[in-house]
C-alpha cells in the first residue's frame, strides 16, 4: 500500500511548489509594501495630491482664493499659510490619524489621511 | 512528465472554494464620504453588505443636509433665518424651522438665557468671522444687545413673532446640530444601521463601529493635535464647543466666538465643553449653555437632562466631569 507522498507525481510536486512559491512571494510584497498611510487632498471635487504620511513634503494647494501652503512632517499633515481670512485651517493644527480631517472652507481644500483598515489607531472620529 | 490528475483538480476545487468563499463571506462594507458645507467638513460614514444601499443613503443624507442648511443657515437670502431677520414682526416658517427653533427655546428658558437665539447683531458686531475682528465698545454691545434674550422670540405653531423689529435670530448654536440629526434619519429610513454624520466634530453615532463600539476622541483645549479623552458610544451624540475653534487675541486676551448674553463678551468660565446626548441638536445647544453657565451651574443644569453626560474644562484647565461620564469614558 503506497503512502499519499508516495502517489505524488512528479508534475504533482510541480504544481504544489509553483503555488507554494506564488503564496511566500505574496506574503514578502505585502510585508515590504509601504505603511499604507496616506495624505489625501482634495480641492473642489477633484483629488489633486496623494502623497504618503511618512514622507516629508510641501506643497502649495490652488484653491479659488489662492494657495493653501500643506507641510506633512513628523507631526503630520498640517497647514501652515492659507488666504482664507480666519486662518481656522492653521489653527487646526496637524492631522496624523486615520479619519482626521483638516480643511479651508473658503479655499475648498480639504485634507484627510487614509489607512488600511487594521491600523490601530487610538480613535474613529474626532470631537473638536 | 506524468500528473496526478485527480490532486491537480482538488487544489484548483480548493483554489475556486477559498475565493467563492472570500467574496461571498458576508464581510461589512464602509462607505465613507465627505463634504464641505455649513462652513464646515462634514463627514458621513455607512457599514453594511450593499454597497449600493449605502451609496444611496449617504447621497441623499447630504442633500437632506443640502436642503436644510439653505432653510436654516443666515448666509442666504432666502433663508427662513434671513427672512425672519429682514421682518419687523416675525414670519411663518418651515416645519423644520420651528422644530429647531422650538427646541432653542427651550434650553434658553431652561438655562436661564445662557444659551440664546437672539443674538444674530452681536455676533455680526464683534466679526470673530471676519479677517480683521475689533473689540467692539461697551456701548455698541449694550445696543446690539438690546431687545435680545429669552422673551424675545415666540412660536406660535409655524408663526415665529419677534418682540423688536431690528432682532436677528441667529441658530449657530443649534441649526448644525438639528441637520446632523436629520442626516441620521435619513440613513435610518434607508435601514442602515452602522454609520456617523459628523459636521466638523458635532457627531451622532449610529449603532456601533462594524468591530466596536465608536470611540471617539476629543479634542485638547490647549494642546494642538493633542486628545484630552475618548468615549465609547453608540446610537448618541457627541458634541464639543472649545475657545479654540474660532478666536483673535488681543493683548494676551483671547476672544471667540461663544458670547455670555450677559455681558455682550466671549464667555469666560471654560475652555471646552463635550456633551454627551441622544441628540446633536440638543447636544449643540447644551454644550453652548454649559460653556457659558462654567462647571457649577453648568452641571446642574446638565442634571436636569436624564441619560446626558458631560465633561467641561474650566477656564483654569480643571476637569469638571458628570457623574455619568465614567460610563462613556474610554482612556485618558
């Protein structure tokens, strides 16, 4: 009486080594891809910058009063000038956690940071 | 090179099963959408399997939101607010409108005119809106105050009458919240029953989190960024009123936009205030009383509102908890 490993073929094996090796690859992608954080700014309807949490950036923002300056540092993503008139936008301080949202209301331009769904963070929305 | 025909067909079975059984594993969706509006973000948030239910719900919970904040909001026109300001004696207004209005006066008779309808000349006198605010003098805030207060308004049936033609009523203490509240009916009439409006930090949650309960930080009076504590909470409303949201300092003073119908001037006695309550509206307006009132009588009154909660930070940065809060609290 043969064992099951001993009814396997040699094409058996093939096969169970091609979706073994399909399976470890994944698994090194997934592990070696980026946190997944990101910083999403829309103005009006229309996304205009995508950038990662992680990665040190400045831009300006065009909205219909002007530019609205992002920083995203090691504090997060924050507005550091902005044409609106109450400045409330700086005021807000940064955004860091997944959900939080900043915006200029009179420029239109809103901020939200995206995670995967597993992050762990310490809240789901924000009383402010 | 020979096959085992019989084990190739079982992992491709097995193959086929594992990717029927990850679509079809009955796994919550979240649709998650935000717009600008009120002068604010507002943000609104729906779990369930159908995607396309949820898609419907949130796109008619906004322009529910859309349509009521044309009716209640003084920067249009056409407004019922607007309208009622521009009469001499008052007007008819909407269903919505009364409700709403309703509602105010009752906290304003019951917090003894610590929260105020009436005060739509005061806020335009001092600008904390606008780019270069001033400090307006005494004398132009006892005239804008003139007229105001408790028994200025009155509601009989939709007929709003005002005792003084030039009163402005201004509902931005309570008309976010109460658009909020029919926001989440409309997410309800459409059976969801996992999801959150939130209008810039003014939030009703609904049901709980797909995986917890919601938890919920709040905001720092003092530290930018920084969570002064988190509930846990579901199917109630969250709201906070800070010193912080909308402010100009002069000479080390600092001046926002929540007034003391007292004395004309921001409120002194706290720096924020959360409520906890079953509804936004109500929670709007009890936060704005309670930072006015300061701990004390601001907690009493809070008493007399069964199954609402509160915390407040006083002016000295002490917490001033209710004795219900520990049931919400989450971590520092």
């Amino acid at each position: 009486m043969k064992t099951p490993w001993q009814l396997m073929t040699g094409g058996d094996w093939l096969v169970v080594l091609t979706l073994l090796g399909i399976s470890v690859a994944g698994i090194a992608w997934l592990a070696a891809a980026p946190k997944g954080t990101r910083v999403v700014v829309t103005s009006g309807d229309q996304t205009c910058f995508v950038a990662g949490l992680d990665q040190f950036h400045s831009v300006d923002l065009d909205g219909p009063l002007g530019k609205t300056h992002l920083v995203i540092d090691a504090t997060g993503a924050h507005v550091t000038s902005s044409p609106c008139p109450r400045k409330v936008c700086i005021s807000m301080g940064p955004a860091k956690h997944s959900g939080d949202l900043l915006a200029c209301v009179p420029n239109r331009i809103m901020v939200r940071i995206e995670s995967p769904a597993n992050e762990d963070v310490p809240y789901d929305l924000l009383s402010r | 090179m020979p096959w085992n025909r019989p084990l190739i067909i079982g992992i491709i079975l097995l193959l086929l099963a594992l990717g029927w059984l990850r679509t079809n594993s009955g796994e919550t969706d979240q649709v998650r959408r935000s717009q600008l509006m009120m002068g604010t973000i507002v943000e609104i948030v729906a779990s369930g399997r159908d995607t396309g239910q949820l898609d419907a719900a949130v796109d008619d919970a906004f322009a529910e939101m859309a349509r009521l904040d044309r009716l209640l909001s003084r920067h249009y026109q056409d407004s019922d607010v607007s309208r009622l300001s521009q009469s001499s004696k008052g007007s008819k207004v909407a269903p919505e409108t009364a409700e709403v209005i309703a509602l105010g006066l009752d906290v304003a008779r019951r917090s003894k005119g610590a929260f105020d309808l009436t005060l739509g000349r005061l806020k335009i006198l001092w600008g904390i809106d606008q780019e270069n605010p001033v400090i307006p003098t005494p004398a132009a805030i006892a005239e804008a105050l003139e007229g105001t207060g408790v028994q200025a308004l009155s509601l009989e049936g939709l007929n709003l009458i005002k005792r003084s033609p030039q009163l402005m009523v201004d509902l931005g203490g309570i008309a976010k919240g109460y658009i909020v509240d029919q926001a989440v009916m409309v997410l309800k009439k459409h059976g969801i029953t996992s999801g959150a409006v939130n209008a810039g930090g003014d939030m009703y949650l609904l049901g709980q989190h797909p995986e917890h309960p919601w938890r919920i930080g709040i905001q720092h009076p003092r530290e930018q960024g920084g969570i002064l504590a988190t509930v846990k909470v579901r199917d109630m409303a969250v709201v906070t009123s800070g010193d912080y949201e909308r402010f100009f300092e002069q000479d080390g003073q600092r001046y926002h936009h929540i007034f003391d119908p007292g004395t004309g001037s921001p409120a002194r006695d706290c720096q924020s205030v959360t409520v906890i309550t079953d509804s936004v509206a109500l929670g709007d307006a009890l936060a704005t009383a309670l930072f006015v009132l300061g701990p004390e009588k601001g907690l009493a009154l809070l008493a007399e509102y069964p199954g609402s909660e509160g915390l407040l930070v006083a002016a000295d940065g002490t917490l001033h908890p209710s004795p219900g809060w520990a049931n919400y609290a989450g971590s520092p």
